[in-house]
C-alpha cells in the first residue's frame, strides 16, 4: 500500500463548473471494447457516476446500459436523481435489478422501487428474497414522505442484561443482517421495546464483562413510523441525534434513521420552501419544458387574478391619472417598494417558522419588531421618494401624497409579511406556499388605492 | 429501571405553537428558593433549555444567571444562537466559563469564545487548560466559515500496522482526550496522514488479532483545513459522509469534522440562500427592530433605484398614457406577470446551483428549456391578458397590443431568470444575493417599454 491515499481533488466540482470537462462516461463510449468500457468506468464513485449520467441524453444512457449492464450497481441506482431511475429502469432486467438491490439497505430498495411502473415492480418483487420483499412491501404501506417509508429496517439491538461480550459476540456471528453502518446500539425490554442505547464508540471502549445496562444512555428519542419526514428531521436537527430507533404504534421498534438520510430530507424540505416561496410547484435541472411550464403555470395564473384586482383599483381612479398623468408614472415605485418590503418580512417569518423560531412565545414580540421596523423603512424611504417626486415633476403637493402614500404601504406590507404567514400557520396551510400571493396582493392594493386615493383627494 | 422509556413527545414542538404552554423557566422563576430553581430546571434538555431561554427578556435572563448561575452548562452555551451567547457571556464568571467549556468538544468552545469581547476572551482563555486553550486560538486563527475554525481537534486515528486489539486498549486508556463521539478511526501513515479508515461498526466486528490495514477502507476523503464550509458540506452531502479529517498543508491529519455539524452549517447556507433571494442580509428572530431595518434597507434602495428606472420608461410614454389611460390599468399586469415569471426560473436555478446540479454540462440544455417554457407560458398567459383587456375595455387593439407585450415580456422573463444567475455565477459573485434585482429590472422595463411602446405605435 503506497503513503498517498486515494485522495479524490476536493476542489472539482466547482471546477466542472468552471472549466467544463468532457462527460468521461461519454468520453468512454467511444471505446470499441465493451469490457475496456465496463473496466474504464467501474472505478468512479456512484455519486459521481450518477452526476454524469444525470447529463448525459437518454440515447447516449441507452447505449451505455446496452453495452455493460453491468454498471448499473444498486448503489447507482441509488444515487441517481428519481426521474433519471425512473428512465434508467425499464432498460434493466426484473432479475438483474432485484440483484442490484440485495447490496442496500432497505431504505434505499423501497426508494428505488417505488419509481416502477406496477408490472416491473411486480417482476422485481417477485425476483427478490423473500425477508427483503417483505420489508420492502411493508415500507411501501406508509405514505410517502413518512418514516416508515424512509426508514432501514437494519439495526441493532440487544437486550440490557447481555454484556459487552455477548454483544460483540452476536454482531460478529450476524453478519448480513446488520446494517452496512450503525453508530448506536438500541437496548430493548423483552417486549423489544427501545429503553435506551449505546454508542458504538463507548461500548467498544467498555471491558468485555461490562454489561449493556451499565453503560446505557437513558436519554432515548424513539421516532414513530407515521411522523412526517420534516418532523423527524427537525427533531435530528435539535437534538443532535445521529440515529434514532422507529416504533410502531405498541413502541416496538422496527427500524432506524440515520443522520446521513436525515441531511437529505432537510435538503429536499430546503428545496420546496425556496421553491414555494417564488411560486414553482416542484422543478428539477432533468425537467422537460413542458414540466417546467406545468409547475410554475398555476402560480402565475393565480397572480394574474391578484393583478387585476390591483388594476381595478386603478381603474377606480383613472379620472385621476387621465388629468395628472404623473401619477401613473410614479404609482409603480410606490407599489414595488411596498411588495418588496412585504416579501422581506414574510420571508424572514417563513424561514423563523421552519426552524420553529417563531412560536406563539415569540410572536407578539416579533410583530411589533416587524410594525415598528415598516414605520422607520416606510418613513427613510417616503422621505427617499417625497424627494424624488419633487425634484422630477415640482410639485410639492405630488410629494406629499407619495410621501404619504409609502408610509402607508410599507405598513401595511411589513404587518401582512408577518401577520399573513402566521395566520396560514394557525390555519394548518403551508405558509412557504400560499404566503407570497397573498402578500403581493396586498402591497398592491393598498400601494395603488393608497397612491391614487390620497392624490385624488389631495390634487384634484 | 423501568421498562417504559424517558421518551419525549414527539409532537410537542409543533403544539407548543399552537397551545402556547407557558416557558417553564420563567415559572420556575417564580420559586422562592434557589436550590428549588436548580433543581427544577437542570432536568432540562439544553435544546429545549436553549430555547426557552431565547423567548425570555434581559432582565429574566439575568434573574435566572444571578439565582444559578451553575444551570449555564458549557453544552447549553452550545445551543444557544450566537446573539444570545453574547448576552449571557457577560454576566458570567471567566472561571465558571472556562469550567463550563471544558465538557465540550474543542469546535464548541471555539463557537463559544468567538461571542466574547476581547477583554473577556483573554480572560477565560486565561483559565483554561493550555492544551485546550492552544487548540482554541489556533482555530481562531481560521477565517469565520473555514473548516479550520469548525472542526473538532479530537479524533481517533491508528497506524495501520496496530491490529483491532491495539486499537480498543489504546482506546480504552485515552479516556478523555478521545471525541465525545466518533464513526471512524483513521489510519494515518508514519508522516501523520490519513491513508484510509475503519467504521468503528466494523472494527467491533473484527477479530482481536486482525490488522487495522486488512480493515480498512481506502476511498478515503479529506478536508483541507482552509476550505470553505459550503464546500465541506457539499461533499459530505454528494458522498454521504459520516466524518472526515481535516488536514494542514502536508496533508497531516489535525482534525475531523462529523456530519451532525454539517447539519447545522447546511442550514445556515440555505437561510443565507432563501433570505438572500428576498433581499434580506441576516435574521434573526431576537433581531431588534433597528438590526431589521438594517438588514433590510440596502436591498430596497437598490429596489428603488430599479423602480425609478422602469418609471422613467413609463414618462417616456406619458404623451400615449394621457391618451388612452386605459395603459395606466393594464400596464402593472404586464409587468406583475413578468416579475413573478422571471422569480421563479431565477429560483430553481439559483437552487439548481446551490445543489450543483447546474454545470456547463447541463447550461445550455437548461437555458433551451427556460426559452421553450418561457414562450410557452408566455402565449397562454398573453391569451388571457388579450382577452381580459378585450372584454374590459371592448377594444381589440388594446387587446393585440397586450397580447405582444405579454409574450416579449414572458420571453425575456425567462432569459433573465437562468442568464443572470449563470453569469453572476461565473462572475464568481453569489447569485442568490443580487439576482433578484437584476431579474425585476429586466421585467420591469421591458414589460412597460414593450406594453407601452407597442400601444403607442400600433393605437397612436
């Protein structure tokens, strides 16, 4: 064994970026030698074979599939994106799949399956082992999202009065039963209820005769097989938990979660709220034009509504603009400063009610932040804006109706940026959802009517 | 011991939102007796300890520090969010400090000792062991965001020649120098580099007499200790890592960083991402109102800038507008329409980068996708806008002038939302930071100059 590891260059991917590099997997299928080909591209990570097929046209996949099938390792699959598996299987045969997946946790057998159609996944099914299937089988019974669809059905535990000895003992006999990985082991009464755990790196420093009861730590979050899987992340995320054991409805466990799984759900969690909160349903960098349109169409028709409302009310005072045309020119700056400030406040409110930040506790005490922080932005910003109205169309009047008219409207957006997500909140909705449109609604309104109504009251 | 577990409610967090139970320290409070004060509150996990603590006001922070100043434990100080640490630092002894910080391990310290001021710095670094205390200034040492000031300095690492019971005696005597918790032992060379490591779940499954190098597993990654911690992050999110060691310049092992610290930094990234997009530089929910104000006004001069830009469009049509005000109406839905469009292909890209599922690779088959979609939304969405301005205002012209103006300003929407973040990208500037306001400004002056500019040519 040489003294310099297998270090893999840890600046590369914002390299890829930089300097584009040619796909090697594409590079490779210019070899004529279908087993160079397999042997060229047997050595690169799954994670980073997945990045590369992800890129590649799904004839240049079909070919490589084609050529050496034998790439297509259950660890691949799972890596690769759920649209691109979705693609890559029916290329694979029901047999040659059942065998990919004896190499993974359960986790990731029940991720993989559930991108078949029902006739492949009857055939894979069918071709598997039946103590996996079973698990399999039952996962796939949970509700998307949950735990008891994301959870391995791999652990460890062991009852209290077994010593360090019997334990090491039984995990060397086990062998392929156990998790590929485990940090904890779960200590359970005889009703195979967790009660406790150790953590591998204590129980492996402990005497051979030192018993599991002994060196238990009491201090157990159990996680019950139908919570969502933001709740289980979030309680990952404040407790510092590195796995956590699942139970069933009798507190029985059944499985684990392990952090690793955990930065996932919290990065997919990430992804929707960002996604959410600018109005785009689901999107993903394989999505074809059509599913683009389809997941951003119903935000904007919805927005298109929120605009005409807004148009209405300029349309209540078009008297107005018809004699003082000045008034449509500076309404805009009025209206986008207002929907700016609300999205502000509102995103800062979504983001506190992720990480559970803002409760009823806080509440109170952050909507007079967010009213008094509106009143000094709306004032800084109605002097801004007072100024450049006059200085454009000398009109001291003008000015004071826009000065007022932002006052009012940085108001009103700062109070529906918090009030408006917390309302949703209370009401059961997804705030990262629905917050946005209403807000905007809101600035709109109130910065047109607000603009318009003050000018028309004062100027005419 | 019982059979039934100290088990938490799962589902408390959520109801603490909606039925608003009272902060058990502030009740505590109310006992006459300290040592009832102490005792009451010292069951309490530091997460939730942590975060009852943030709810309460200065003054019942400094009743509680007074009355036990002993329920500061160094892991509480961990939890707290930074401007909380730096509240409650003050009130403490330099010597309870440094007694509270010698139960962490040495990357919580350092988080710690980041939120003094000077003085109190010296002061507790001052009471500290000087092999702790080294480890802390050369940490500070680091850049705020490198792994050289994240990391923890204890870890476990074996040369390859030492065999599994060599390995759990060493372990056995080091006691306390060992991390609190730790997945992998890493084995390093003679020069102190790491060559590979072992899963502790694996070296307690080997035989007593085996070979560390016969364990080991060789596809090893390492952390430089100057990286920025995005960059870490991402690589134990692509690779599902656990732990990894971080190494100096010579490649020498100095530490490790674990994959429940990753967690916290991923979502920092990823509030910095969403609060970026929305024009908002740092929240924080004990914010007061004049650090909101702050963190918000910057973006929105920047907005007003912008805005007075698409109004300057608008004066340069003001002759058309004072002729036909039904313009002034219509004219924010053109604009509205393009804004929300281009927010949202400005998001799944600024995200699909953040992910770096956007590469050179996958650039222009995006941007194709981004102008089909673009086209596409933009002709239903001009269908609709002909036809509401046609059945409004009963004028087909109108209504053909919409239609144009919607599809120019859809097409540009979608250009500007995957061009200006890819090139601030490649810019090297953060495009979730200022993409924003480079998207709106592009919508806005085009939808005006395109809705208003084809009126007056086509009705004028």
């Amino acid at each position: 064994m040489s003294d310099t590891p297998d270090r893999l260059d840890l600046k590369e991917p914002y390299e890829r970026l930089e300097e584009d590099p040619p796909n090697p997997i594409v590079t490779a299928l210019g070899l004529s030698s279908d087993d160079e080909l397999h042997i060229r591209l047997d050595a690169l990570h799954p994670a980073d074979f997945s990045d590369y097929l992800e890129e590649m046209t799904d004839a240049q996949r079909e070919e490589l599939i084609a050529r050496a099938p034998g790439l297509i390792t259950g660890e691949l699959l799972a890596e690769l994106e759920d649209d691109v598996v979705e693609d890559v299987l029916p290329l694979l045969e029901p047999g040659a799949i059942a065998d990919a997946l004896t190499e993974l946790d359960s986790d990731d057998v029940t991720q993989i399956i559930e991108e078949m159609d029902e006739a492949q996944r009857e055939d894979v099914l069918e071709a598997m082992e039946p103590l996996e299937r079973a698990g399999v089988e039952a996962s796939l019974k949970f509700d998307d999202e949950t735990i008891g669809r994301l959870m391995q059905r791999e652990f460890v535990s062991a009852p209290e009065f077994w010593t360090v000895g019997n334990t090491i003992d039984h995990m060397r006999d086990a062998g392929e039963e156990l998790p590929e990985l485990f940090f904890n082991i779960y200590i359970v009464n005889p009703r195979l209820q967790p009660v406790g755990y150790v953590p591998v790196s204590k129980l492996m420093r402990a005497r051979r005769d030192a018993t599991l009861a002994s060196l238990m730590e009491e201090k157990l979050f159990t996680i019950a097989q139908d919570l969502d899987q933001e709740e289980a992340a979030y309680l990952f995320e404040k407790y510092h938990l590195i796995s956590a054991p699942v139970v069933d409805m009798q507190g029985r466990i059944v499985g684990m979660m392990t952090v690793d799984d955990i930065l996932d759900i919290i990065q997919d969690e990430n992804k929707e709220d960002i996604l959410a909160l600018a109005g785009v349903s689901e999107a993903g960098i394989t999505d074809t034009a059509y599913e683009t349109v389809r997941s951003r169409a119903p935000w904007l028709l919805v927005n298109l509504v929120t605009a005409i409302l807004a148009s209405f009310v300029i349309a209540r005072f078009d008297y107005a603009i018809e004699q003082i045309v000045a008034l449509a020119v500076l309404m805009p700056i009025v209206a986008s400063m207002g929907g700016n400030a609300g999205t502000q406040a509102l995103t800062v409110a979504v983001r506190a009610l992720a990480e559970r930040d803002l409760t009823r506790g806080t509440a109170l005490r952050t909507i007079r932040r967010e009213a008094i922080a509106a009143v000094i932005i709306g004032l800084m910003f109605a002097v801004a804006m007072a100024g450049i109205s006059f200085v454009w169309f000398r009109d001291i009047e003008l000015a004071g109706v826009a000065f007022i008219a932002m006052i009012i409207n940085h108001f009103f957006a700062g109070l529906a940026g918090i009030l408006i997500p917390l309302g949703l909140k209370r009401a059961g909705a997804d705030p990262a959802v629905s917050s946005s449109v209403f807000v905007t609604t809101v600035t709109d309104v109130v910065g047109f009517a607000a603009f318009l109504g003050v000018a028309a009251y004062v100027l005419l």
